[in-house]
C-alpha cells in the first residue's frame, strides 16, 4: 500500500470510529443523573391531615404521581386554612410546575389565585370537593364525590330502619367544605320531611377526633337525651365514641351512629356494633389524577365533572375480607 492509499485507509477507520461512538451516545443529551428534568412538576395543595380519610387521599396522590410513574409531586399540607393554599399555589406558579391539583378546603374565594394560574398556562385540576367560580375555565377539571348523595343515602337508612321519634345531634365538618355541604344539605331534607325527628345539637368538629371528641364531652355534660349522632366523617365519630363510652353508654346500642367516609377502622367499628351505617367517600384520586394529566399531555380533553362511584356500609354482608379488600 503506498503512502496516499494508507492515509485513506485511516480517514476511513477514523470516520468508522466516530460513527460508532456517535450511535452508542444515540445522538441524544444525556439525562441528567437524577432523571428530574425528564419529570412532570405537579403541585398538590392539599387540605391537611385532618382525618384518616385525608391520609388515605394524599398516600394515593404520592403513589401514583411519583418519580417511578414519571412525576415529581410538589405537596403543601395547608392545615385546614384556605389562606395558606392560595399562598401554596402562588409558590406553584413561581416555580413554574407543568400542573397543580387542588383539593379545597372551602368552596369560595378561589377565583383570584385560580386566575393567575390560568394567566401563568397552568392546568388546575380540582378533587375531592368542589368550588365555586364565576369563571368555570378557571379550573380544567374535577373529579370527586357527591356529597349530597352521600346525605341523601344516609337520611335513606334512617327511614329505613328506624321508626318513630328521633332526637338526632349532628355533628358537622369543616364550614363551607362541600362534603360538609352536601351531608348537612342531606339531613335538612329529611328534617324537613320528618317531623317526628327533632334536630337537638348541631356543632362543627372540623372533621377530627379531637373536635369530636370535644363536641360530644361538652354535650354529654348537660344531656344526654338523643337517640342517634350523624357525624359528617369517621375521625368525629372515633371522638363521640370515646366520650359515649367515657360516659358509660354504648354507642351503637345506647346511641345509634351515622357516619361517613368508610374507611378501614370505621367499618370494623361497624363488625363490633358501635357504628351502624357508614356511607363511603372514596379518597383514592391519585390514578384519576394520573389520568387525567396524561390524556391532557396527548392533547385530549378529559370531561369537566366526574363524579366517583361510593357504596355504603351496615353490618348486613359486612365481612373482615371485605374490609382487607379495600384500599383504606
Ligand atoms: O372532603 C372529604 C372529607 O374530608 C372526608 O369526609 C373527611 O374525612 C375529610 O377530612
């Protein structure tokens, strides 16, 4: 081989060379060594901690927007106070997320905040209870229960199963929260329909034990004439459980107890006899979340209002395996 001819023999090896490394590096940037940059930023402003149901719905939400199923999920606990989710979602549009899912505390008040992430191009998607917005393109979705069902199912059993007078202390959620909304709405109805029932306490335990607890001792303490407690989420009937038993009564025999949100510990109370009815409020949004998000990233238009399927819960086919077998 003379001189010219070995000189393009190693061009051409050279040229051979740097295709191949170029094919090993596939020609794309190499992702960062922790993958973030390749992550969906969602923000969640949740309400709080408030309630098992609570945990059972902010569990789901980091389940299913975690880094393995391509998210990073930003989460505020606000504690139950409104101001500090809108202070929650100002920080979202800051740092510039690709979403936010909010689950109110309360139903109005929102329209500002909700207005600047629209003027920022962020989704919002809306779960567990409602708002109220002049503007409903202010929010891309929600998903979450009917709460006044809820009440309605709960109203239904009680004509179902108990006759005659009804002297009933109702203890409420958080004001002006849809589910306290739509349970309260729920009884109203049947008071209205019921003369024979007579509302004899009326209180906010803002869904805790601890409220509940406290609501029930105070009333206890000067009377003890009701017959049944319609306490709007588990957490407060734990608390009125707690302060019928300190009092030496036994709920469920001595008081009846109506609750809802169903959840794992409420339904073995139901197997023990010290609640009665229970009618679910499903908190298992986060798939739904995902859903959602992952059709808007196709371009598809997710339906605007989407209500989720609940059942409620007496001891009739009540079982431990049925209870292993839900989600919370
Ligand atoms: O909005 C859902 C309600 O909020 C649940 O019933 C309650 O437990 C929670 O705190």
């Amino acid at each position: 081989m003379n001189r010219a001819a070995r000189w393009m023999a190693l061009c051409c090896l050279l040229a051979l060379a740097g295709a191949l490394l170029c094919g090993c590096a596939g020609g794309r940037p190499a992702p960062a060594q922790d993958g973030a940059e390749s992550l969906v930023v969602v923000g969640f402003s949740q309400v709080g901690a408030e309630s098992d149901w609570r945990n059972a719905n902010t569990l789901s939400m980091q389940q299913a927007l975690s880094p393995e199923n391509g998210y990073r999920l930003i989460l505020d606990d606000a504690q139950q106070k409104q101001e500090r989710q809108i202070t929650a979602i100002r920080n979202f549009i800051n740092q510039g997320v690709d979403y936010i899912v909010l689950a109110p505390t309360t139903e109005k008040g929102w329209d500002t905040v909700l207005g600047e992430a629209k003027a920022a191009g962020i989704p919002v998607i809306i779960v567990d209870r409602m708002i109220e917005v002049a503007d409903t393109s202010l929010f891309t979705c929600w998903i979450g229960s009917d709460f006044r069902r809820e009440g309605d199912t709960a109203v239904a059993w009680m004509e179902e199963h108990l006759q005659g007078p009804l002297r009933i202390v109702h203890l409420q959620g958080n004001i002006g929260s849809s589910a306290q909304i739509g349970r309260t709405e729920g009884l109203d109805a049947g008071l209205a329909a019921h003369p024979e029932w007579e509302l004899v306490f009326r209180g906010s335990g803002d869904f805790t034990q601890a409220k509940g607890q406290e609501l029930m001792e105070a009333l206890l303490a000067r009377d003890t004439g009701f017959d049944l407690i319609y306490s709007e989420n588990d957490n407060m009937a734990y608390g009125a459980i707690d302060a019928l038993r300190a009092a030496g009564l036994a709920p469920g025999r001595d008081v009846t107890i109506l609750s809802f949100d169903a959840s794992g510990h409420a339904l073995r109370l139901i197997l023990s006899g010290e609640i009665n009815f229970d009618v679910e409020c499903n908190p298992l949004h986060g798939p739904r979340v995902q859903a959602v998000i992952e059709q808007l990233r196709r371009g598809e238009t997710p339906p605007k209002f989407t209500y989720v399927e609940e059942t409620a819960f007496d001891a009739e086919g009540l079982s431990e395996a049925v209870i292993d077998g839900r989600g919370y």
